[in-house]
C-alpha cells in the first residue's frame, strides 16, 4: 500500500498546470508585495496572454 510512480508524475503534473496557468494570467504573488506595487498592476492591466 504505498505511492507508485505514476501518482508522483500525475502530482506534479498537475502542479506544474497549475503554475504555468498563473504565468499565462500573470497573477502576481500576494505574500511580498507592497500596496504601491499592488496599485501599479492593477493600473497596468494589459494581459500579454494568447489564450
């Protein structure tokens, strides 16, 4: 009864979707951002996304 390899790939499968589909939407972090950069991107809003 353990984790087998193919578990492992779709885990980090779905981790790697997950980050790549945050780059695409060009969500920024909210753990170390300042309110003055949180204001500049939200006066920047031009999505360079191709989806």
């Amino acid at each position: 009864m353990g984790t087998s390899l193919a578990s492992f790939r779709v885990g980090g499968g779905i981790v790697l979707l997950l980050m790549s589909l945050a780059m695409l939407n060009g969500q920024t972090g909210s753990v170390r951002t300042r309110p003055e950069e949180e204001a500049e991107v939200r006066d920047e809003k031009t999505s360079t996304a191709m989806f």
